[in-house]
C-alpha cells in the first residue's frame, strides 16, 4: 500500500473517519494514479494524487486554529480528503511502474 495512503488511513481511524474515509482511501486508483496530468504539474507520476491529498489534509490539520478555528478537525479532514477526489476518473494512470 502507499505510504500516504496509510498515513491518511491512520489519520482518519484516530479521527473516527475510517468507514467514510476507507471509501476514497480503499479505490485502488487513488493510490496509484498521477496528481497530474502534464509531466511539469507537481505531483505527476504514480501515487501522485495520494500524496498530494495527504499534503493538503496535513496542512489543513496543522494550520486548523488559524484557518478554520470554527470548523470540526472531523470535517476539516474530510473537505481535504475529497478536495480532489474527481481527479480519479479525470485522469489516466502514468507508464511508470
């Protein structure tokens, strides 16, 4: 399994999120398809969604009293979490392997 993904998936059991989360978390696509596209985008390449999501939740989760004081860690994880999740079936997977 990819390491953000795991990372995301212990995130989410501490939070009480595995059943939700485990749908995004569990589709193998999101492990392994690119963040991107185009080759110059960061996070191109294999697994680049799942790091580029655990980035985002990690920040979110870090910074919450300053962005979002009001707003539950719960949900603040969730909004980070499917931020992307469309980019699934946008994009196709990479050659690499």
């Amino acid at each position: 399994m990819n390491e953000h993904v795991e990372h995301l998936k212990k995130l989410a059991e501490q939070l009480g999120l595995d059943g939700i989360a485990g749908e995004v978390l569990d589709m193998p696509e999101f492990a392994v398809w690119s963040g991107s596209s185009k080759p110059h985008v960061h996070h191109y390449g294999k697994g680049g969604l799942a790091r580029h999501t655990r980035e985002v939740v990690d920040l979110c989760l870090a910074n919450q009293k300053i962005i979002a004081p009001q707003v539950e860690e719960n949900v603040l994880y969730l909004a980070a979490l499917f931020h992307d999740i469309g980019k699934v079936d946008d994009y196709k997977p990479t050659n690499e392997d």
